[in-house]
C-alpha cells in the first residue's frame, strides 16, 4: 500500500492489486471521532469523493467546532477572573507591576532602582458547592509569592512558593481550614507580601519578563522587543488587571496590533495565525479582532532556525517583519467574517532583493503561482 496524500482530511492510500487493477482506500475521522474507510475502484469515483468530504470540512468544520466547544466557553474566563482579582488588590498594594504575558510571575514587587521580585496570582469568584474556595496550580513557584483571592469575599490567602511543592490545589473552608493563618486582611497584604519576599533575591524586571516562558511566547517577546527598539516604537506598559493573553498585543497609534514570529520552510516562512477556541481547540482571527498583523522574520546564531536553544532566541536580529492590514488578509481568504471560514496559518515572501541578500534561494516559480500568499512581499519591511 502507498501513502498518496494527507491534507488534514481525508487521508488517501493506493495499492496495487495481483489483479492488476489498483484500488484507492480513503480514510477520515467522522464528527464523533471515529476513523471509518471506504475503498474505491475507480480514481474519478475516489477523486469525487475526496472533494466532496474537503467541501463539507470547510463548510460544516466551523459549526462542528463551535458546538464542540459550546460547553467549554460556557465555563468562567480565567484569565478575566484573574484580572478582576488583581483589580481587587490593585488599591492597597504600592510599587507592584505587572509582567508580560506567559512568564511565571504576574506581577513584580520593585524593591529598588532595577531590582524586582515576582508574586503569582491565583484567584476564584466564589466558593464551590462544598462551601469552599478552590485554588488550582499552586504549585511550582519557588522563589515567588503566591497570593490567592476569593473576590466575592474580597478574601485574600499569602503562601511561599516553596510550600506549595508538593500540593496541586488548595481548598479553603469558611470557617475551619489549616489555611487560616495564611489569611491577611486586605489592609495588610502590602506589608505581608514585602515581609514575606524579604528573604528572597531580587532579579530585574527583564528577569521576571521572561522567566518560565514557552519557547513561542519567548520569540514573540524578543521580536517585539526588537522591534521597538528598531524603530524607536515605544509602547505602553502593561497595567494592573490587564487581560491576559488578549488577541491584542499592544498598540500602535490607534492600530490593534497581533504579533506572530514566522519560521523558515523550504525557500520561504510560515506563520500560524490561529486564536484559543477553547481546550485544546483553535479558530482563525476574525476580522474585528485585531487592525494589523505584525509578522517578524528573525535570524538566529544557529541559522534560521533556534532549536529550541533559548541563548540563540534571546540573541536573535530581526530582519524585518511583514505589516498586514486585516482587510487585505480577508481579501486573500485568511481572517473569518459571518461569511467566510478563514485560515490557520500563512506562507509570506521575502522580496526578491532582501532575500539574495541573506543569501536565501528562491523559490521556484510553480511554487509562487501555486502559492496563494506571494502579494505579501508588497507588505515587508526590512530593519
């Protein structure tokens, strides 16, 4: 049997036959999830076949999805309780800031000129159907602050990272709980939190942008930073009880700007641009999401690709990045509208010049005509 092509769905197989007939096995996952087969004697018969199952993927795929999904968007934002509690403390705590998305602390106490420690946040609105307030991934911050809030209560609980090792969640009883004496008036949690991080090292504010972030999120960072400091960009720091992981990562003038790092494939680079549709689900941008994607293109000390090594990222130069406006992106069939399904990721083009200048091959020429994103080379912007 020989593996013709996969394209998401369906996967196509070929196998020649004693008899000397060939037969073509199609298979696909159904809206359950249960992989079925059909078997096809006739290429034009399988041919059919797969189109048809690739026009419904793309007509009925975003419905299924969407009522997959139903359940889980019903559950509470946690990124937005979680900006609410930090709204509840914001009034009685001084010289605390909040730190880029994705790194372990969320905010920072500043305890000098550029000296810094980091406080985790963790939050719920209200109690559970036991009566008590459960806090969840406590665990895994040494060298931090944990504070947890009850905001219907306008509660708050102050722990060291280091005794929360070995528990996953906590649990805290209205009246009776071995938590109670954690528990600090929110008049005092200024003076508890810096009486509790007196013992530990303070780190600059760079340190606690970027400590415990993923790869991805560690390439975005770097860019933008990059970026800004290129063009001479200077963007607004990021408040106290500021949305976590927005589909707007900052400002530029009165432009809502999504920020993407492209990686190289072959003689050109990709990027994905899909946004959380829930667990374990993603979706394409919409329109209104966001104004203009930004789309760096960064060239490491191992080459174009960093291998994960995070000294290579975080001395990474960027060689320019690609401005997209939203509507030229909807044009070309890439952002959802309420008619239009929209892509998950986008192949981009160096302009001819900037690439025989990084002494990048070009692509050939079947590959621009069958390529759908060769007009963004009109969009780039060297550095």
């Amino acid at each position: 049997m020989v593996y013709i092509v996969k394209t998401g769905m369906p996967s196509v197989f070929r196998k020649d036959l004693q008899s000397g007939k060939t037969s073509w096995r199609v298979r696909w996952y159904g809206n359950t999830g249960k992989r079925l087969t059909r078997t096809f004697y006739s290429e034009e018969e399988k041919d059919d076949f797969v189109l048809e199952k690739k026009r419904k993927r793309e007509t009925e795929r975003p419905m299924v999805a969407r009522l997959a999904n139903e359940s889980k968007r019903k559950k509470p934002n946690m990124f937005a309780i979680e900006a609410e509690g930090i709204k509840l403390i914001a009034p009685y705590v001084q010289n605390i800031f909040a730190v880029r998305d994705g790194a372990k602390a969320d905010l920072v106490l500043k305890t000098g000129d550029s000296e810094y420690k980091g406080i985790q946040i963790k939050t719920t609105r209200s109690r559970n159907s036991h009566g008590c307030a459960q806090f969840y991934h406590v665990s895994g911050y040494n060298g931090l602050v944990v504070v947890c809030i009850l905001i219907d209560e306008k509660r708050c609980w102050v722990f060291r990272g280091e005794e929360m090792t070995q528990v996953k969640s906590i649990a805290i009883g209205k009246l009776k709980s071995k938590y109670n004496g954690h528990e600090v008036p929110l008049e005092d949690l200024q003076s508890c939190i810096e009486s509790t991080l007196s013992t530990y090292e303070s780190k600059s504010f760079e340190y606690w942008n970027t400590y415990g972030l993923a790869t991805k999120t560690l390439l975005e960072h770097v860019a933008h930073a990059l970026f800004c400091k290129t063009t001479g960009t200077i963007v607004t720091s990021k408040c106290m009880g500021d949305l976590e992981h927005s589909v707007v990562d900052f400002m530029l003038g009165e432009d809502r700007i999504q920020e993407k790092v492209a990686y190289k494939i072959n003689r050109h680079f990709k990027v994905n641009i899909s946004k959380s549709a829930g667990i374990n689900s993603n979706q394409p941008y919409h329109v209104d999401d966001v104004d203009r994607f930004h789309i760096y293109i960064m060239k490491y000390s191992t080459g174009w690709y960093h291998q994960n090594d995070r000294n290579a990222i975080q001395n990474a130069n960027l060689i320019g990045y690609f401005s997209i406006p939203s509507h030229d992106l909807v044009k070309h069939g890439f952002l959802s509208t309420d008619g239009t399904v929209g892509k998950t990721s986008i192949s981009v083009f160096l302009p001819i010049e900037v690439a025989k200048k990084h002494n990048l091959s070009l692509p050939a020429n079947d590959v621009i005509r069958c390529d759908s994103s060769a007009w963004t080379r009109d969009y780039f912007v060297e550095c």
